[in-house]
C-alpha cells in the first residue's frame, strides 16, 4: 500500500492535490481539509476475488422469506417501513438537532422485543442514556448500551453480543482507525458506512445510523451515502408544536409515500393514530376565515384546518404570509380570486396558517385556502359541518383530485355533514357514503355565491 496527501471538499467530495479556498465543484468557500489517501497496490488492486463474495447465482436459486420484517412494536414505524424491518437493512434516520431523533430511536429499542439490541452512542455517556431512559418509563433486558467512538470496538462487541439491531447515535461521530482523518469528515463517513454496511449483510443484522443534517437541510456527509443506505427516513417537525412527523425520503422495501405522526410529550414520542380528530380538536367555534380541508399523506388522509387572516395592508406593500402551506402558490390563488372571482385582495395583508404545524404540498388543500381567505374577507364564517376538497386552477375552475373516496369517507368518519368536491371526481365515488351530503362544484364562482352570497 502507498499513501498519499490530498484535500477534500466536505461539502461535495471533490480531491485536489493542494489546498484551495475554493471548491470548483460545488463553489463551497473554505471547505477543503487535508486527508490521507491510501493507494491498494497489488492482488487487490488487479481485480482478486474479495474476500466474503460468492459465486453468481441465478433468481431460481435465490432462497428468502418474504414473511421474514421484524415488526418494531411501533405502528408508524412500521407503516413507514412498509410493514417492519427487513433482517439485514440499513436505514439513515436524518433530522434538526433537538427534534427527537434520538428519543426515537432509543424509544424504538426499549420497547421491541425482536431481539438483542446494541446501542452505541458517540454523543452520550451510558449514564446520560438511562436518564433519558427513565423519562421514557420503558426497559429492555435485551438492551445493550455502549458509550465510544471507535469502530473497531463496535464491531469487536457486536461479535461477541450478535445482535439483531445495531443503532449507531450518530455516524458522524464515529471514527476507523484505518483513515487517518478527524471524526465526521466525508472520508470517516464512508470509510465506517461502507464498513458498517459489509458487516450488516454478511451477518443479516438491521443497522440503524442516526445522521446529522447541514443547514440546508440535506443529510450530512457525502451524498454517495444516501446510495449505499437502503432507507432514508427524515424525522421533522417545529419545535414550537408537539407534532412530528418521519418520512420516508427512500425506501427499498416499501414506499416512499407514506407518514408516520408523532406527538412529543413529557414521557417520550406517542403515536397518532388519527391525526384528523387532534388537528380539528379546536375546530367547534363559528370564526371566520377557517376551513376545512381534506388531504392524502401515503395512504392515509387526513383533515387540517386551513386558517386566514385578510386585512387592510397598514404599510404601502401587502404583506403575503403562509406557514405550512407554499407562499408561490398562495400568491397564484389570491390573483385567481382577483382576476377570476371579482374580490379585491391586491391592497390587502394576508396571512395563511395550516393548524398544528403541518406542512403539506398536496394541491387538494386549494379550494379550501381559497374559501378561509374569502371568509375572512367578507368577515362571515364557514358552517362547521362542511368540507372542501379541490384543486384550483388558473381560469379559476376546480379541477379533479386523487384518492377522493378516502378523503369523502374520512370526513364521513368523523362526523361531517358536508363536503363540496370537483365535479371532474364524480366518476372517483364507485359508492355515494350515506350520512355525508357530496356536492359537485366546477368553479369557485359556485361556491362562493352558495355559500358567502
């Protein structure tokens, strides 16, 4: 072997051969730290069969057991999972510091019950784990924790215990005695990811690495570990609000479509298992400028409060606001009603708020931000007993959505009287619901002369 002195951006990867102020790359400023580069040079380097690879085999020949997740015990895990974790994974859990990343997965490992499980944490002492522990109010006995950064004595524990679950708290914490770098630069990420990885398909043991995210929001590291990982879940959620909610950002084994709700209080993470009835839970007070709206997350759908606020700009510039629903998209709805509808909201402030802290991108939610704006305009409220449910577009008509049976008999389910949809959806209904009334629109000119006169 021959080594050899380079620099690498910890932004993108990209090596020079002397230091620069500049990544040509990425265009990151001061990102380049000096690392050693180890050159393979013989039997390995000219292509030798690796130890641990076996001969090629065909599909046929190919033996597993589909039945064979493990079931975490933790129903919106799961349903993010695609149904439990597959023996022998990888998964990258991303997200802001402080958001519970950490109470997520420890909560995880003291409540299943699918095996030993080892715990290393790089960033907590074994004492600070029990106190935290303690407010969990959980044990496991088949639960092993270890405090330390290296990951040669990781992987000489995880030998001796064999484990079903390995938790890594967190990567950028750990560090290999063969890459002479500091721990978290990009060549100790995937010097011990590739490494971590080796071990966990050689002996089917599910790894679960906890990652530190930049202040963009991407994953910390390399981007090639998103590759080498087979699930990347994203736990978000403001800290202001007690609702979190994990995605699936990949997934190998499922889709990557579906949520998991969370809701943060004094003994850990509790599941919501119905969001709609908590998010709408101060939903029962005549105010306008509240609406209700239907949406879809995965498979699930469920009902948020969409609320406005429309006033006279104070200033010479209106103010434009919305907090979980997208500014650009609130802009092109509020120059639909100008131009399409006749109201005049160009001199007005408007300010948007999704209830609970949910963010959402789904294009069902138009037609009710459109019908909280326009009631807090005309000051007049929306009956509680209705629902809306509709894409809007730029020539001001409704247009069709997915999933409108879902949406129709959530709102059944929980007790509403009526929902106004697309009309282009009433093909979707293969059944009409019995103690819901569904009303077809086409233009918001409709509704508005239904409802606000």
């Amino acid at each position: 072997m021959k080594s050899k002195t380079v620099f690498v951006c910890q932004n993108c990867g990209a090596k020079e051969p002397k230091w620069a102020g500049k990544c040509t790359t990425c265009g990151e400023w001061n990102s380049f730290v000096e690392e050693l580069e180890v050159v393979v040079k013989g039997p390995a380097a000219r292509g030798t069969t690796p130890r641990g690879v076996t001969r090629p085999l065909r599909l046929s020949e190919v033996k597993i057991n589909a039945d064979e997740r493990l079931h975490t015990g933790d129903g919106e895990l799961d349903r993010v999972l695609g149904g439990g974790i597959v023996p022998g994974s990888m998964i990258l859990l991303g997200g802001e510091p402080g958001v519970g990343k950490s109470t997520l997965v420890l909560q995880f490992a003291l409540q299943n019950r699918c095996g030993k499980v080892l715990y290393v944490s790089g960033e907590e002492s074994v004492a600070q784990i029990k106190m935290r522990a303690r407010r969990l109010e959980a044990d496991n006995e088949e639960c092993f924790f270890l405090s330390g950064n290296s990951l040669e004595a990781v992987l000489e524990h995880a030998r001796a215990l064999e484990p079903k679950l390995l938790i890594i708290d967190s990567i950028q914490t750990l560090a290999t005695e063969a890459v002479e770098a500091i721990p978290g630069s990009l060549s100790q990420i995937r010097e011990c990811t590739n490494t971590l990885l080796r071990y966990s398909k050689e002996n089917t043991i599910t790894t679960i690495l906890i990652g530190h995210i930049t202040k963009d929001g991407q994953l910390a590291g390399p981007k090639i570990l998103e590759h080498m990982v087979d699930t990347v879940l994203q736990f978000e959620g403001d800290q202001q609000y007690m609702y979190r909610i994990l995605r699936s950002m990949k997934n190998r084994f499922g889709s990557t479509s579906e949520i998991g709700i969370y809701e943060m209080v004094q003994s850990g993470l509790r599941q919501v298992t119905n969001p709609s009835e908590l998010l709408l839970s101060n939903h029962g007070q005549e105010l306008s400028g509240i609406a209700v709206t239907a949406t879809v997350e995965g498979l699930r759908p469920i009902l948020l409060e969409a609320q406005a606020l429309v006033s006279t700009a104070a200033y010479g510039t209106p103010q434009r606001s919305a907090t979980g629903f997208d500014t650009r998209r609130l802009n092109m709805l509020l120059a639909v009603l100008e131009k399409r509808v006749g109201f005049r909201l160009a001199a007005k402030d408007v300010f948007l708020n999704i209830a609970g802290g949910i963010r959402v991108s789904d294009p069902a939610l138009d037609l009710g931000v459109v019908m909280a704006v326009l009631s807090s305009n005309i000051d007049a409220p929306i009956p509680q007993h209705l629902l809306f449910a509709g894409e809007v577009g730029l020539s001001g008509e409704i247009r069709a959505v997915s999933r409108i049976e879902q949406r129709v008999f959530e709102a059944e389910k929980l007790g509403f009287k009526q929902i106004y949809i697309p009309a282009g959806n009433k093909k979707g209904l293969s059944k009409m619901p019995g103690r819901i009334e569904v009303k077809f629109a086409s233009r918001i000119a409709d509704i508005c002369r239904a409802l606000l006169g």
